[in-house]
C-alpha cells in the first residue's frame, strides 16, 4: 500500500484556524486503515518539488503574513504547483491560501500576486467580513455531499467565466456574499472559505481527497461514530 505524501505550504505563517488539524485527520485516516502518511513542510525562499508530494495544502494567515507568502509563492512556486496540478496531485487551499490560488488579491491598495492555478481574483470590498457557519452542497466526483464548516474572510472572490465553484451555498455567505458560489474546483485544486477546521468536521471529504491523491478506493472504517457526530454538529450550526 503507498504512502499519502503530504506537504503543508507556509505551516508557520498560514495556520491561524487550526489548520494542523486538517494535516492530523489525513494522517490518521490513513493510519487506520495501514496507509503509510509522509509529512514534508515548504516554507519561505524554499524551493518546492512538484513530483515528491501527493498532496499540497495551504491554510489561512494574517495579512502581514498572508503577503509575504503571497510574493513566496508566486516567486519560488508558482511552476511546481501547476506542474503538481497538471499531473494529477491534489491541491487544498483553505481560506488565506484559498485566495493565493487565482490571478491577484486586491487589498489595503496593493495587489498581492497568485499563483494562477484558478480562474479567480480576490478583492477587500467596503463592508463587513463575512463571518458565521456556512454549509454548500458540493461535487467532487462520487456524488453529491455536505460540507460544514465556519468562514471569516474580509475578500470577496469572483470567479471567472466558466470557473466550476466546489459548491453552492446553503447556509452562509460563500465566495462574496452574492452570488450563492463557494469554493473552487478545477482539476484536483480545491480551494474554500470553511475551516474551523475543514477536515475533522467532513471526514468524507478527508477520504475523497486520500482516494484521489493515491488512486485507490478506501474501505469504510467500522467506527465513525465521532466524526459523523462532528459532522451533524458542523451542520446543525449552519442551519443545515
């Protein structure tokens, strides 16, 4: 059985919202069932090797921090994420790194760069943040799920012409508050706007994405009482 490669982009600038937690559920998803889980980090000025990971994640930051990885990103990553995106590897970008993934991110009067791999920009718009518990319906290629999470971002994201959402919104504002989108979908790119954090409070959408990452189909664990526990909460809270 192959190992699930994980590199966590940024771990120590973009981790405001508990993001190791996502890091911890794919590990132990894959421990569970015998599934060996490779753990490598790529940080400021480090160089990134599109072949060494199955998957890529990037969480959310402050703003400070949030440009520095911006200009990182564009300067040392931008080439060996799309070459990882164009052979297959998955790449999740939650909040902060969720808006890294398009063409720029308009804010404070400076624009900070993306890395291009989405048809998406990102603007600080006048009005409040969008902030509460939000649940979509999405489709990741097995039908369709629920997906429950809390958002809290100050940029609005508009996608472009024909740019696939990974879902639409049931409870929450989405993207922008507007147009009832969330999330992008594009290959094996996800981004999204719900953490608190995503994984442990969508264990289905943690398998899915170890099953697209290894090409293989997992068996169902015996006890996942917990976790669909955590689930249910998750979208109790969203009105769902």
């Amino acid at each position: 059985m192959p190992a699930l490669r994980v590199c966590s982009l940024y771990p120590e600038l973009m981790n405001i919202y508990a993001d190791r937690g996502n890091i911890a559920v794919l590990r132990a998803r894959c421990e569970w069932r015998g599934i060996g889980f490779e753990h490598a980090a790529a940080s400021l000025e480090q160089p990134l090797d599109p072949n060494a990971h199955d998957l890529f994640y990037i969480g959310g930051g402050q703003d400070r921090d949030q440009a520095a990885v911006a200009h990182d990103m564009a300067d040392t990553k931008r080439d060996a994420l799309h070459a990882a995106a164009d052979r297959g590897a998955v790449v999740l970008a939650v909040c902060g790194g969720y808006q890294l993934l398009g063409h720029s991110y308009e804010v404070g009067g400076e624009e900070l760069p993306g890395v291009g791999l989405v048809d998406l920009t990102t603007m600080r718009e006048p009005g409040p943040r969008l902030i509460g518990n939000c649940a979509i319906e999405a489709d990741i290629g097995f039908g369709p799920m629920t997906i429950a999470g809390f958002e809290n971002h100050g940029g609005r994201t508009y996608l472009g012409p024909g740019q696939l959402p990974l879902g639409r919104v049931l409870s929450g504002h989405g993207n922008n508050g507007r147009d009832g989108l969330e999330g992008v979908k594009d290959r094996n790119v996800i981004g999204t706007y719900l953490h608190g954090p995503l994984l442990p409070k969508n264990i289905r959408l943690a398998d899915r994405l170890i099953e697209v990452a290894l090409g293989i189909e997992l068996e169902p664990l015996s006890d996942d009482e917990i976790e669909d526990a955590a689930h249910m909460s998750a979208r109790r809270a969203a009105g769902v």
